[in-house]
C-alpha cells in the first residue's frame, strides 16, 4: 500500500526574520524564533496544490537567538475588500493607495543572522479530486526544493525578509541544533479555517530543549484558542 506522506527537511536561512506577536497591536515584535504557521508557508512557497497539506513537525534552531531595534516607514491602511469586489464586477474603481499620504513610522524588534532546520510531512489528501499517485507530488517538491524552484518567494515572517534554503538528506551528517533549553510561552501555531470568513489563531506552549522546539499537532489537546 502507498504511503500517503513523507517527511521532508529544509535548512532556512535569513538576515532578517519577525514571527509578530498577535498581542502587539501597534509595534512589531518577534517572537523568539519561527512559527509552525510561519515554517508552513516557507514549504507551501516551494510546493503547494489542493491536494495536499503540509504539517510542521519539529523546528531546531541552528543560531544563537540575535535581536535589532529598527523603525521602518509603513503604510496605515488596506485596500478594502469592498472596493475590490467593487472593481472586479465593474471592471474598474479606486484600487491605490498613496504612500506620501499614508505612510507612519513604526518600531519593530525584529530577529537577525537565523537559521532553522524544519521537518514537516507532505500529506496527500485522500479526498482529493486530482487522481496523481501520492509519490508524484513527493517527487515534484524534491525536484522543486533541490534545484531552489518555488512558486513564490519564502521570507520569515514579512515579505521583505526572503529566506534561503536547501534541501536536507542526511541528517546525520548536518551539524546539531544550539546547545539551549527554554519555556518560550504561548506561541502561535496557526489559524483554524473552520469558519473561513471568521478563521480563529491557536496557540501552544512551546518549549525548546536543546535548540529543538516539538511541534504538536493541531488537534492536540495542548494546542488552544
């Protein structure tokens, strides 16, 4: 019988990385290190179809946690879906914003010099309505995330922050985590689309022991809204 997942491994690195923390309204703060939602979206940037689903299993931490102070100017507003919906039924309408008119400063705490190693599974979906065997799309993301092919750029956390990467295949010979142990607290995990107008962010406390953080999950009973 075909397996219907398989594990992959991606080394992720970056200048600049900010996971923001829900709770901060105003400002931007990171949190201590990458988000499963975050570390899914690095995956799904490289691979992503309907039928399949990428779950994030373990996060390691290649770096020493290094942090900066930096105030960026950003735009206050968002186009609103109105006037979106608006333009695509009449086939025209007031789309921009004008950043001279807009624009604010904002503080941000942002990380520096990261390196991640995730671990994440490519499930296939049985309901899925393309027929291709569950190998096919395992040999599409290994091809893809060898030759540094990706649908759209990966970044940590903003889209300003690209990220690199590359495929791990022998862990044994990649070097160990940080040599850190530590209670992070409540950390997002990632949104429940239950209710897709309405989706609901769940969090879980994350705990790093020896530079490795666990993933549990999402239906765990330690994962909360």
């Amino acid at each position: 019988m075909t397996m219907d997942h398989q594990r992959f491994v991606l080394e992720v690195r970056g200048d600049w990385a900010c996971f923001t923390r829900p709770e901060m309204k105003v400002e931007r703060v990171s949190y201590d290190l990458i988000t499963p939602s975050a570390a899914r979206a690095v995956f799904e940037a490289i691979f992503y179809k309907p039928a399949v689903r990428w779950v994030v299993r373990r996060i390691e931490v290649l770096a020493p946690m290094r942090w900066m102070n930096l105030r960026r100017n950003e735009v206050a507003s968002v186009v609103s879906t109105a006037k979106v919906q608006q333009a695509m039924k009449h086939g025209q309408g007031e789309l921009a914003l004008y950043v001279d008119e807009d624009r604010q400063q904002r503080a941000a705490l942002l990380l520096r010099d990261v390196a991640y190693r995730l671990h994440a599974d490519l499930i296939v979906r049985a309901d899925r309505a393309d027929p291709q065997p569950p190998p096919k799309f395992f040999a599409i993301f290994e091809r893809r995330a060898r030759k540094g092919q990706c649908v759209n750029q990966p970044y940590l956390g903003c889209r300003e922050f690209a990220a690199r990467w590359r495929l791990v295949d022998n862990l044994v010979a990649e070097p160990p985590p940080i040599a850190e142990t530590r209670d992070l607290g409540w950390m997002l995990h990632d949104l429940d689309f239950s209710n897709p107008a309405d989706p609901q962010p769940r969090f879980f406390r994350a705990q790093m022991n020896a530079g490795v953080v666990e993933v549990p999950a999402f239906d765990d009973q330690g994962v909360a809204r």
